[in-house]
C-alpha cells in the first residue's frame, strides 16, 4: 500500500490525484488541500482503489498473505 496516508500533506507530492474544488463567482475553481489531520483519527484516509482492493483482499484473506498469517 503505497498511496495510502492519513496526511492530506502527503497528496501535493503525487501525481495523479482528485483534487479540491469550490464554485468561485460562478467558475469551478481548484482549492488547496485543507489541513484536517487532527481528524485524521475519526477515519480520514487517502488512498488510491489499487491499495483499497489489497486491503480488502487481506481481509477476506483472514490476515494472510503470500501464505503468511501477518494479522
């Protein structure tokens, strides 16, 4: 799981992410990423589907994987 943090801070160094929008005098305007690590504990993770699909892969794998429990 290599694109996956709890740190918005992370996003401005990768390529290929969604980024922030707001309506600006009527023109979709990009945004900066908003500082919320202090609610990253309430479930604020950033991840891309590849690193989503591993982790739901372990799971229903048990906590295995390449034949090793890790869990």
């Amino acid at each position: 799981m290599t694109r996956t943090s709890t740190s918005a801070r992370n996003l401005y160094s990768l390529d290929n992410v969604a980024r922030p929008h707001l309506t600006v005098n009527g023109k979709v305007t990009p945004v900066p990423f908003r500082n919320i690590d202090n609610i990253g504990p309430a479930g604020s993770v950033n991840s891309s589907v590849k690193d989503m699909s591993q982790w739901l892969r372990f799971h229903i794998a048990k906590g295995m994987l390449d034949g090793k429990r890790i869990a």
